[in-house]
C-alpha cells in the first residue's frame, strides 16, 4: 500500500499446488464480462445476445474503484474499449468480431457480471454481496443459469434472469431495489445515455449500435 495503489506480482506457475501445466484449456462454454456499476442501475447479472456482447465489449464500462486507481476516493464511470482500451494495437471493433465469431463457433454464452452497487448509486445503495456473485459464477458454470426464465431491461435491453440459485429473487430486477422507482429511471437514463455518447467513437454496424441502450 506504500508504493502503489494495486500492486501486482509474478511468481513462477510451478509454485500453485495443483495448477495444469501447461495451461491450456479447451474453448470456453461461457464468457464473463466484469462491471462494477457506481450507479446502481445494472443488474447483477445479465445474458448478452452475440450484438449485445460486441456493443457491452466494446464501451467496456465499469467504474474505477478506490484502491485499484492513485488519486481514486470514490468511484468514477469509466468506459474503456475491450476492458483494456491501452493494450490494444487494433480498432476495437476488430476484437468484437473476433469475439463474435469465437462465441459463435463454439456456441458460447456471454454473460455481463455487475460486482458494483443495488438499491441506489454509490453513497446511497450498497455494493453487491460477494456470496451472491460466487453463486452467479457457480451458476453460469454448471449451466443452471441458462436455463431460467428472462426478462429484457427495458431502457438497457440486458436479458435478465427471473431466477438464480442461492440468490434473492429481488435483487436481480435492479428497478426493484431502489426505493423510489423514478429515480430509478432517472439514473438508468443519464447511463444509457453516456453509453450512447461514448459509442458514437466507434465504427459499429446498425445491428451491433441497436443491441445498445434505449434512449
């Protein structure tokens, strides 16, 4: 914590118990995009379609969090291309199609992980419980989550899950945690429309801009 705000460190693979060397794995059935949304609007957990995975790929939205950023005290809407918008070489759109045609060779499910706030923004509402995000990640994995009913966000258009193993069912309609449900929707607009003022830098198809917010 004295030199830096996020430290990171490498160690030889060797040194883990019972990692697979090599490390190789096969194709993955499920793709996982972390957010951390400051504005309490997200839901926890969402099923993209293949657009939707390239539009949320490429905006890249979280927020940063104090503690992980020098000079961060509180959390900041952040919008980076592909989740890491300074290690790219090539137009963002580019990876969002490989994306696509990765996931739709090997019919994959893509799915958006919000760890951020419920019940309000950031000073208001409280930060998703850890237990309910292991049980979202179990619940992708062992494909149960798939498997349940969906409903579509109505300004976001995210597909989600009317139900979750090990999770109330009333966290995972964001409009429902929140105490008053205009201001709900007043928050949910200022998002949707930053997603729409910062997708206008990209060179995306009318089908992949469509798959965003509805404004």
């Amino acid at each position: 914590g004295s030199k830096t705000e996020n430290t990171r460190v490498a160690y030889p693979v060797d040194y883990i118990p019972d990692a697979i060397v090599p490390s190789v794995c096969g194709h993955p059935k499920n793709v996982i995009f972390l957010t951390a949304d400051a504005f309490g609007v997200l839901p926890p957990v969402s099923k993209l379609t293949s657009e939707q995975a390239m539009y949320y790929f490429i905006n890249g939205y979280t927020s940063k969090l104090a503690g992980t950023e020098a000079g961060i005290t509180e959390p900041q809407p952040n919008f980076s291309p592909c989740f890491g918008g300074p290690f790219l070489p090539r137009p963002p759109m580019d990876y969002a199609h490989w994306l696509a045609k990765r996931v739709e060779e090997q019919d994959s499910h893509v799915w958006l992980l919000n760890t951020g706030w419920t019940g309000g923004p950031y000073g208001t509402g409280e930060r998703f419980s850890l237990k309910w995000t292991r049980a979202f990640v179990t619940a992708i994995l062992d494909g149960s989550l798939a498997e349940s009913s969906f409903t579509q966000h109505p300004i976001f258009g995210l597909h989600i899950p009317e139900t979750a193993p090990n999770v109330p069912s009333e966290v995972l309609d964001p409009r429902k945690t929140w105490a008053d449900g205009d201001a709900y929707d007043a928050m949910a607009t200022e998002l949707a429309n930053k997603f729409k003022t910062n997708d206008q830098k990209y060179d995306m198809t009318d089908a992949v801009r469509a798959a965003g917010p509805r404004t």
